[in-house]
C-alpha cells in the first residue's frame, strides 16, 4: 500500500465508493479507499435499495436525480417507479406545491387520480385516498451489487482499495493538514 496519498477515503459503503468514484472521474487517481471490512459490510449492506428523487429541498432532487441516472447508465438500476400518496386533501395540496418544484428541475413526475394510483397497485385500500404522485423513474437497486460494483470500477480507475485495513488515527499538521492515517 503506497504511504502518501492527495486523498485517502475511509470506509468502503456507498458513499465512501461514490466519493472516490467521483474523484477518480475528475482525475484524481491519487486516491486510497480503506475499508475495515469488506466493501459494503457496513450499512450499505442492509439498505432496502428504494430510490427516489423526491424530497422536499430543489438541492436534494437534483442529487437524487442525478444519482438514479447514474446507476441507471452503469446499469445497475430498475426504473419501477414509485407512488407517494395523499390521504388528506392537505397531503394533496402539499405534494402538488413538491411537484411544481419537482417539475421546475426537469423530474419526471405527474400527480394523479385515486384511480390512476389503484390501476398502479391495485392492493392499495381506496379508503381516504385522494391522489398520489407518480415518478416513473424511481425504483431499485442491489445495494451490495451497487457498492462492489463501484469499488471495482475505482480500482479499474487506477486507485487503491485495501479492504480489512481499518484505519486507527489520523496525525493533523499545526495548519490542520492530514500528515498520517
Ligand atoms: C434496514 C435498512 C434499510 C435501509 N433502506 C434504505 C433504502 O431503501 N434506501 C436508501 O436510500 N437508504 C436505505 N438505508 C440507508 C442506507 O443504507 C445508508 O444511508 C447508507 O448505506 C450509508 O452508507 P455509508 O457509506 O455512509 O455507511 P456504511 O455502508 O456503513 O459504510 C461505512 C463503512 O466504513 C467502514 N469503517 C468504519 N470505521 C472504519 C475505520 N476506522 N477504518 C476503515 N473503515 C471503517 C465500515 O466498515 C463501513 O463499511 C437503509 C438502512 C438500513 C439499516
């Protein structure tokens, strides 16, 4: 394992392999990713792997968004769409407010009928439903497949990946710059 690196990343889930993903993209190959484990045995491993785009901030769809087409491209992801329900006609009124902030970033997404929503999942319960959003590219993705599949394209990348090196400290220089790990 070399001893300098311009960014070394610890922890080898999701976000850990995203960021060196990311990086590595940029150019930034000088990168090392340790892991404790193996990659994905932390949290990563137990997620559900339901992804949508929806969220209350503009910010946080626009990440999301570009997330979903990100695994979509790698080929990672199944666009089963999603439903979000409304069971209140306030709920409605405040997913339509989401939808014109969802449409304004360019998602995908419709508000639509109690109907619409039965024919899509025909096991909901009729029972004060009164509209849904539909965001047909929403759905998911393995998250262990996900997370090993990263790693593996970092490491194809030209960076390194140690797994069961758990990282014990790390050394700051007096300005606050990372000397040792
Ligand atoms: C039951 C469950 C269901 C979930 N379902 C969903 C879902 O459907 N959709 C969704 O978006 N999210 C879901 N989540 C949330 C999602 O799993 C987490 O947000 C995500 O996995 C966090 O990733 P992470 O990389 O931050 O953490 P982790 O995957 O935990 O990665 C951190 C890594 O750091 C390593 N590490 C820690 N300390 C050190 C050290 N000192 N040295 C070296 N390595 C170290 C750990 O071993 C671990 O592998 C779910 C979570 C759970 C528990």
């Amino acid at each position: 394992m070399k001893d300098q690196a311009r960014v070394v990343i610890i922890g080898g889930g999701i976000f850990g392999v995203n960021i060196a993903y990311h990086l590595a993209k940029m150019g930034w190959t000088d990168l090392v990713l340790l892991e404790k484990g193996e990659i994905a045995s932390g949290e990563s491993s137990h997620a559900a792997g339901l992804v949508t785009q929806f969220a209350t901030s503009q910010t946080l769809m626009q990440f999301r968004k570009y997330s979903i087409e990100l695994y979509s491209e790698l080929g990672l992801f199944d666009h089963v769409g999603s439903l979000r329900l409304a069971s209140s006609k306030e709920q409605l009124r405040e997913l339509q407010r989401s939808v014109s902030r969802a449409k304004a970033i360019g998602m995908a997404v419709e508000i639509i009928s109690p109907e619409e929503a039965l024919r899509i999942m025909p096991q909901l319960s009729p029972k004060d439903l009164y509209g849904a959003i539909y965001i047909p590219r929403d759905g998911h993705l393995d998250p262990y497949t996900t997370t090993t599949s990263m790693a593996r394209m970092v490491r194809e990348m030209g960076c390194e990946v140690h797994t069961c090196t758990r990282v014990t400290g790390i050394k700051l220089s007096p300005k606050g710059e990372v000397t040792e790990w």
